[in-house]
C-alpha cells in the first residue's frame, strides 16, 4: 500500500511538494527512513526512489533539532550527502530549500 504524504510528519511533508504517494519502496522503508536512527542500505534500480529514502532519513535528524515555534536549529547537526552526479546533489538542494524552518 503507498503512503500517503499527508500521513508523514508536518516537516517532512514539504521535501516531497508536488508528490501525493510515496512509491511503493519509498513506502516500505519509509518507517526505518524516518523513524528509526537505524543504518539504511537500499539496493534498487535507478528511478526506484532511493533518493527520496536518501532524504527521508536526513529529515529524521532535521526533526530532532525543531523548536516549537517551527525553526530549526541548524547549528546543532550537520548533514553531508555524497551524490555520484551534480544533478542529484541539485535536487536535493532544492528539497531542503522547502524545509527550512
């Protein structure tokens, strides 16, 4: 069954605008992805969302570090993700550009 985005949490939804359903892998892993502090290796062919797993787990740890008032302390974390191509970096960029508190 695909998730839904409005059942993820209020600061996750913004990284997946434009989405109404995560896929079926990205809705599989999206507990271990988002809930879990757990390590995460996805082996799956390309266009199978392993980017958006990739980002699912960085706003887990963007969660933890939300004030009540919505903004986020950036100064306590720091988040390096390693991309075989520009592009994706690119993307992923733009995604968190909607999650900032």
């Amino acid at each position: 069954q695909l998730l839904p985005v409005e059942k993820l949490p209020k600061y996750a939804q913004a990284g997946f605008e434009g989405f109404k359903t995560l896929n079926r892998i990205q809705s599989k892993l999206y507990r271990a992805a988002l809930e879990t502090d757990e390590n995460l290796l996805l082996c799956a062919p390309t266009g199978a969302g392993k980017t958006n797993v990739a980002l699912m787990c960085m706003l887990r740890e963007i969660g933890k570090h939300i004030n009540m008032d919505g903004t986020i302390n950036v100064d306590d974390f720091k988040i390096i993700y390693i991309a075989p191509m520009r592009s994706l970096v690119q993307e992923m960029v733009g995604s968190f550009g909607k999650v900032r508190g």
